[in-house]
C-alpha cells in the first residue's frame, strides 16, 4: 500500500508548505505564494460551493502523446469507445452464470478491443461491440469465473507467500506476482500460472482545502498522527462523503486536514477492499495540476468529476495524490486481482497500473487518492476509475515528483482499487458529480 505519510500541509493556491517529515521539520523548495493559474487551454469556471474557485486546466497537455496520436483528445475517444463496448460485454457476462468470458485488452494503441472469450461468445453481443469499436475475438483456455476460482485455491494454499493474484486477461491462465518465485504454482492452482519475481505491495501517504472536500486533498488522522489523499467524492444514503484508504485509519478516527480544520471521522470502513469512508461533505472536484519534463509543478487547478468508469486492461490513466500531484503516461496491466499488502493484508478488487516510462506513479503520502481517466470531449473532466491502495517499492522504487520531503518512496508500479468495488465495500451507490 501507500504507506500514510507524516503530516504535511498543502493550498489550493500553493501558498507556502510546511512539511513534517520523519520528525524533522522542513520546507518546500520553490513554493512561495501565488494564485493557482489555469495550465494551457484551462478556463476560469463558476465560483464552487464552500467560496472556492472552480479553476480548471487539462493536465494531459503537458505529457507526451503516445505514437501514432496527434493529440490526447484523439487517444481517449478511442479509449472510451474501448470501454463503452467493454462495459456492455462484461455486464452480459456477469448476468450468465455460464458464461465463457475470459477477459478484454482494451489498448487504444492497438486500435482494437481485444475480447477472450472461452468458447463461442454470443453474436449479438459481439455485433454490438463492433457497432461501436473495431473488436477482435480471440480463444481463451479458461473463463474468468474458473481462474478466479483457482485464484481462490492458491491465495488458500500459498497464502502470504504470494503478493498478488488473478486472472490473465487472456484467459490463458493467473498472473501471480511473488517476492522470490513460487515453487509448484500450476499444481497448486490447478491451471496454467504466469509468475513474476521481485513483486511486493506496500502502503504509499492536496493540503489546505475546504469543505466540500474535493479528491486528491491531503487528509491528516488526527487520532494517529498519519497522513493520506482524499479519493472521489461518493453516495452513501443519500449523503455525501469522502472515499479515501482503510489503510489510513479506523473507524472513529478524526480526519483533519494538514491546516486542523475538521473533516468529520472515519465512517464506514472495509479493510477487504481498502476504502473507508470520511463523514465530511464531498464535492464532484478532484484537484490536478500540469508539470514540467522534471515532474515540477506547474499550475494546479481542480477538474469536474462527471461520472465513473471501470479501466481495462490497456487503458491509459492518471493519479492524482496529495504528495505526488497529477501524474500520467500510467498504463493499466492487470485487473480483478488479489494482493497481498504488507503490515495490512489480503486486498481484492485491485488493478495493476505502471507509469510507461518508468517514471513516478504514485508515493508515499498518495494512498487513498483518485486514479481517473480523462474524458475525451473534454479533457477539464475526469471520470472517477478508482482509489490509490499500494506501490511495489522494493522492485520499482523511482525519483518522487510533486513534493520531497526527505525520505520519501515513490514507485512506478502501483495498485489501486477499481471504483466500483471500492464503493461497494463501504456501501456507496455512485460517485459525487462535479
């Protein structure tokens, strides 16, 4: 996981930060006050509620569009295009207790949705895919409902000697990602098994905000002294709240944020899909901000969440934590799976996503943060794809953006929790719109 980081405190207007870090007190280099300026192409929006300007910027213009692509615009249509068809078909699977679906590559770079599928799938549903992306079908071995049973057998009989497990997208087998190798998988598990080495999850911690609390804000436990990111805003009977990490704290906890001002108390908590719930008012905001080529914040601003949308395998993301700031060129590799999180526990309901370039995804200070995906008409919006859980900080340990307190780890393989599992774990109905 994102281990929960000392206290630090961070402005909507980048006004200047204390940090308390390791028991020493330090300042942030190069931040002095100033505004909060919209990056290219950002617009000034409508006064939010709680007085706080709804400033926005498109955090995608200052990171490299993949090859091929003229513009980030073009890729994410694309993307969408990918998840829309994929959302139709792994709803339909879900509803058939017999159904043959293995997994789906959704890789707009590949131009084409991928679709596993053991046996033949319906050729209705398929024709629809089609009707809305190019979609290829390809055999797969095994259904996904079989390999997340034999998930089950090996997390049973491997316990803590394997980090993470679940279903190959395509359908050929589990993915399981270990420490020092595990001797026997395939027998253990009753199915073919891809093992990575020198795999290891564990814990990762914007700083001055007002309620509602918007995502991607720095949250202090008042009651530990530990520190995380707020996630989206989300539903719980009717009444707005803020998702973040169970990492973070437990039930009771005070939640404050870096500057003391009161954010209500852990709520509701599921340690088994790591969310927890704050009983603070949220907002439909998430805070975001361009960069430099050295990963330097530019100019922060906060983006309109319209709605939540599950990521596939292939699909290009972004994270947002309170340490870290917004960072992109992260691909997702693995979804559905089961990790391992030191000095915490089994997590399921986990995606794997790495930084492409082997850059900064997520650190220390982030956990409980948004993971989204820009919305292709219009990159001032995000749609909300899951919450920050843990970094593999053994084996993908790289230089931290955003802010540097001594100490620090950040990591270019992360994990976190899709959306809609996380919400289900505390009882949440839908994400908070902006």
């Amino acid at each position: 996981m994102i281990r929960p980081h000392p206290t630090v405190r961070r402005t909507t207007m980048l006004r200047r930060i204390a940090v308390t870090a390791f028991g020493l007190t330090l300042l942030a280099a190069g931040v002095t006050p100033a505004p909060a300026t919209a990056a290219p192409g950002g617009k000034a929006g409508i006064a939010a509620p709680g007085g706080k300007a709804a400033i926005a910027g498109s955090f995608v213009d200052s990171t490299p569009v993949p090859a091929g692509f003229a513009s980030w615009s073009e890729l994410l249509r694309l993307q969408q295009r990918m998840n829309n068809a994929a959302a139709q078909i792994t709803d339909a699977a879900q509803r058939s207790a017999n159904s043959g679906f293995a997994g789906i590559v959704a890789d707009p770079t590949n131009r084409h949705l991928k679709v596993y599928w053991k046996g033949e799938p319906p050729a209705n549903l398929m024709a629809n895919a089609r009707a809305t992306v190019a979609t290829q079908v390809l055999p797969a071995a095994y259904s996904q409902r079989e390999l997340l049973a034999a998930a089950d057998r090996l997390r049973a009989k491997a316990g803590d000697e394997i980090t993470t497990v679940g279903p190959r997208a395509d359908g050929a087998g589990l993915l399981v990602g270990t420490q020092d190798g595990l001797l026997g998988a395939t027998a253990l598990a009753g199915v073919p098994v891809t093992v990575q080495t020198n795999v290891a999850a564990a814990p990762a911690t914007r700083w001055d905000d007002t309620a509602p609390w918007w995502g991607g804000a720095a949250w202090r436990n008042a009651t530990t002294g530990g520190g995380c990111s707020t996630g989206f805003g989300v539903f719980k009977n009717g009444n707005a709240r803020i998702l973040s990490a169970a990492h973070c704290g437990n039930l009771n906890n005070v939640a404050t944020d870096p500057t003391g001002q009161a954010m209500g108390t852990v709520s509701t908590r599921n340690v088994g899909t790591d969310t927890l719930l704050l009983s603070g008012g949220s907002g439909g905001r998430v805070f975001n901000n361009s960069t430099d080529a050295l990963g330097n914040v530019v100019s922060e601003f906060s983006n309109q969440v319209i709605g939540a949308s599950a990521s596939q395998v292939g699909n290009w993301v972004c994270t947002s934590g309170a340490y870290s700031g917004t960072r992109c060129s992260i691909q997702v590799k693995a979804r559905n799976l089961c990790i391992n999180v030191r000095d915490f526990g089994q997590v399921c309901g986990q995606v794997q996503a790495e930084h492409t370039g082997r850059l900064n995804a997520v650190g220390q200070g982030d956990s409980g943060g948004p993971v989204e995906i820009v919305n292709a008409a219009n990159t001032l919006q995000v749609w909300a794809t899951g919450t920050n859980t843990a970094i593999d900080d053994t084996n993908t340990s790289t230089a931290c953006t955003g802010y540097r307190p001594t100490g620090r780890v950040c990591a270019w393989r992360f994990y976190y929790e899709d959306i809609f599992s996380g919400m289900a774990g505390v009882g949440a109905t839908g994400v908070v719109l902006g």
